[in-house]
C-alpha cells in the first residue's frame, strides 16, 4: 500500500493506493496517528485507489475515526469503489463514516 498526505482548505488528505490489510495497516497507523499528533483533526480517507480492505483495515479506519473525534474534529472518506463500498455497506460502517463519492465533495463537506 501507498499513502500520500495533502493539505487542502485545512483538511488534511490521506491518498490510499493499494490494499489496506493484516500487511499494510501498521504503516497506515503509523502515518495516520501521527497526523492526528501533529493536530490534524480534519482528515478525508481518499480511497478512489484503494483496491481491497480487511477486517485489520477497517479496524484501523475506525480507530482513527475515534481518535480524530476525540480531539473534535472528524475523518470522512471518499471514492469507494464498488466491491470497499460493499464491504462498508456488508458491515454497516456506511453508519458510521460519512462517505462521498469524490475527493471534492468530501473536502468541502468540512466548510
């Protein structure tokens, strides 16, 4: 997996590209965590390249989501492709994050 961050209107982007597994979420923590250190609280999860998640993934997007919300702000995510988004709509996750269908919408969803 690759992580790219960007700054956009004070959001901090994190571009996922490739799997977020059992092999890949230690790396996704590690840089995630340490946005949120830095006083990132305003994070989009862009996964428009984002080929497969697991449980040890979805596990690691929530525990940010928590971390993020305990310092006030929120993490949304944005470009599923059909079979993640079916994995979010399979575990009801869709409940849970704010989802958009593109990196825009979900950036200006914090103004």
């Amino acid at each position: 997996m690759q992580i790219e961050t960007k700054k956009a209107d004070g959001v901090t982007i994190l571009h996922v590209k490739g799997n977020l597994d059992a092999d890949s979420v230690a790396s996704f923590k590690k840089t995630a965590y340490k946005l949120v250190e830095e006083g990132c609280h305003r994070i989009v999860l862009d996964c428009s390249h984002l080929d497969f998640v697991d449980s040890m993934g979805l596990g690691a997007m929530i525990s940010l989501l928590r971390r993020v919300r305990t310092q006030k702000g929120d993490l949304k995510v944005s470009g599923l492709n059909q079979e993640v988004r079916s994995v979010f709509e399979i575990t009801r996750l869709h409940h849970l994050f704010e989802i958009s269908n593109d990196l825009k919408t979900a950036v200006e969803r914090f103004s």
